[in-house]
C-alpha cells in the first residue's frame, strides 16, 4: 500500500490556517483528510474547553498541560496512521512545543509530510482576533515568538499579502514538483545531533 501525502500547515491563532485548509481541499486532485489540531480539541469533553481544565489543555496558547500534550500526541500518531493507510491528509497545527516539532519530525518525517509555514505579522493577527468572536484575545501574541522557532519549512506563506486560495495554490505547486519535502528529516536531523 502506498502512504498518503500529509500536509502540515503550522501558525499562529487568526493566521488563516483554517481557511487555508479549505481552499486546499476545494483544489487538490485527489481527497484529503482534515485531522488538525482543533478537530482534536473538539473531541474533548465540554468541561475541558472552558477553565480551569483548558489550562490543563492549551490554556496559556503557548504551552500545553499533561491533557494537551496526550492529545497532541494521539494527533501526531493518527496523522501517521491515516497516511500510511493510503489516506491524504491536511492538519493545521501550532508547534508551540519544542517536543511537538521533535515528534513531528519522528513520526512524520520519513512519510514524507510536507511542513508549510503560515506566516502573518502579529498587528495583522491581533486584528483579526479583535474582529473574530470566538478567539481568546492574546493567544496571537503568547504564539507569535515561539511557532516558527525552529525556522525550517518546505514553504512558507504569508496571509497578509495571499488570499487562502493563493495560498492554497503556491502549497498544490509545492506539492506537485519533483522536489520531495525535507523539511521534517532536516529537523529530525538536528535533533539528533
């Protein structure tokens, strides 16, 4: 059986990860899984979403609790598992842990993910946060610094000057060249070392 293409789309809260899906699955030839990070938190029980528990969870936007780690974790390995069952698959994702772009890069690296950098400067995310109802104001700002840390992507875009749907296309390019992602087996590798 040959493993499903992943694509990891990594930001900020507000920075169009969302939309950016989307517009993927409205264009790319063939059908992919959304398995992001919200999809995930949204399997939690209710009581988990509101606090004290959320902080257990993602509470602080840029450091997870015990229960976030654990469902990142299960995120992480059932990306792995869809992919080698000859699933596509799309995650949004916030790397805010240095272990979450470790196991990332473990489990995801030799399957041959593609690792797209969401890109947006941090008045343009507060913006949108302010303008959005159902974000936690701050969360941009507490990610801002740490999301892109590693600084190793097969792409990046930037949602201030693209729509989702350019976007969409500069990752469908991407993806459809010659040159095989290698972001994530470069990371792997400086892990090790």
């Amino acid at each position: 059986m040959t493993n499903g293409n992943i694509i990891i789309l990594n930001g900020t809260s507000s920075s169009g990860k969302t939309s950016i899906v989307k517009a993927l699955q409205d264009i790319l030839d063939e059908p992919f899984l959304e398995a992001g990070i919200d999809k995930f938190i949204f399997m939690l029980p209710d009581r988990y979403l509101e606090r004290p528990l959320w902080d257990d969870v993602l509470g602080l936007a840029n450091k997870a609790g015990a229960s976030g780690h654990t469902l990142v974790a299960g995120m992480h390995h059932a990306i792995a598992a869809l992919a080698k069952t000859g699933n596509n698959v799309i995650a949004d994702h916030v790397l805010v842990e240095h272990e979450w772009v470790q196991e990332c890069a473990d489990l995801l690296g030799d399957l041959g993910a593609y690792l797209i950098g969401v890109q947006c400067p941090l008045q343009v995310l507060e913006e949108r946060e302010r303008s959005r109802k159902n974000r936690t104001p701050g969360q941009a700002r507490a990610q801002f610094d740490v999301i892109h840390a590693h600084g190793i992507y097969d792409l990046e875009v930037d949602t201030s000057v693209l729509s989702p749907i350019e976007c969409a296309l500069q990752i469908k390019r991407r993806v459809q060249d010659d040159q095989p992602p290698s972001a994530l087996g470069r990371l792997r590798q400086l892990v090790k070392t």
